[in-house]
C-alpha cells in the first residue's frame, strides 16, 4: 500500500465519511437481510441455499448500489471541494497530488460504502448453509435474525462509543430496529 493511500485511510476526514457510508448502508443490509429471511420462512421457502441465493442477490444489488452511488456522490463532493480550493489558489490543481486525494479518497469512500450491505447481508445468511444438516429452516431463520441483530447492535455500539454515547443504549436503540423489522413482518406476512 503507497504512503499516500496509507495517509488517506488515517485521514479522519476520510474515516469519518467512510464510517457513515459503512453503518448507513450496513443497516439496511441487515434490516433487509432481516426482511428478506422472514419473508422467505413466511411463503414457505424449505431450503437453505434458495434462501442464500436470494439474499446474495439482494447483497449484489445493495454492494452495487453503495458503490456506485457514492461514487457518483463523492465524485461531485470532491470535484466541488477541489474547484473552492483552485478559486482560493487562483490555480489549476489537476494532475496534482491535492487531485489525486481527492479521487483516492472516493474510491475509499465508494468501497466502505459497498463493503457495508455486503457485510450486513451476507453475515446472516450463513445459518442457511446449514439446513438440512445442522439447522432446520426454523433455526437458520432465528439464527440469521439473531446475527442481523447483532450486527445492528455492533454498528450502534460503535457509533455509541466514538461519540461518547453509553456505546450499549446505542447498540439497543440500533438492535431495536431488526426486532421491528422482523416483528412486522412476522404480523404482516
């Protein structure tokens, strides 16, 4: 890894916009993980793998959606950050190493942003790789609920503690939303 991208990744500018895109787009990975498990045990789905193969969809298209668009968002974002400086300099920056952070700490930003659904979705779908085997579809959905669940609690904790939050409220005030997730759907299944 070059010292100019080492530099980027201590950057709490950079850290700190990533962050947001990695909890924002995790939590909907998990809480449509969550959705999507529910609905699968509601209709009836009886095998594991039909149930990773639908949610692995739902990961491409959240991982393509977070990449992307924040690409699209960073790239304006950046551009916008690099013409307010050119204007103060009264000079051209591209081809700089000022334009070069700008573009590195994008694709930093696009990759947190991708990397967050994928984890929240892909994480619990693991206990549907195991029915038939060791779980039943009952105890792979509780499971992937319960790791849904917890990754909501993680990215709460996390951000509880970083903004000097009781980190355990915040983990709970995140977790409650998988719970109402799966308990309306369980309601209205």
């Amino acid at each position: 890894m070059s010292a100019r991208l080492a530099s980027l990744l201590r950057d709490d500018r950079v850290r700190a916009i990533s962050r947001r895109y990695f909890v924002s787009n995790g939590f909907d990975g998990a809480l449509t993980c969550i959705g999507l498990v529910i609905g699968a045990y509601l209709t009836g789905v009886t095998e594991g793998l039909t149930v990773v193969k639908i949610g692995v969809g739902a990961a491409v298209g959240l991982t393509t959606s977070g990449v992307w668009s924040v690409w699209e968002i960073e790239r304006a974002e950046k551009r916008a950050e690099l013409g307010r400086i050119e204007e103060a300099m009264l000079t051209d920056l591209g081809g700089t190493a000022v334009e070069r952070d700008k573009v590195a700490a994008r694709g930093i930003n696009a990759a947190a942003s991708g990397l967050g659904p994928l984890v929240g979705i892909v994480v619990p779908l693991l206990p549907f790789l195991a029915v038939g085997t060791l779980l039943s579809m009952t105890w792979a959905t509780l499971a992937s609920v319960g790791l849904g669940t917890g990754i909501l609690f993680s990215f709460g904790a996390y951000m509880g503690s970083i903004s000097d939050q009781r980190w355990y409220v915040a983990g709970l005030r995140m977790a409650l939303a998988g719970v109402a997730v799966a308990a309306v759907n369980l309601l209205f299944g």
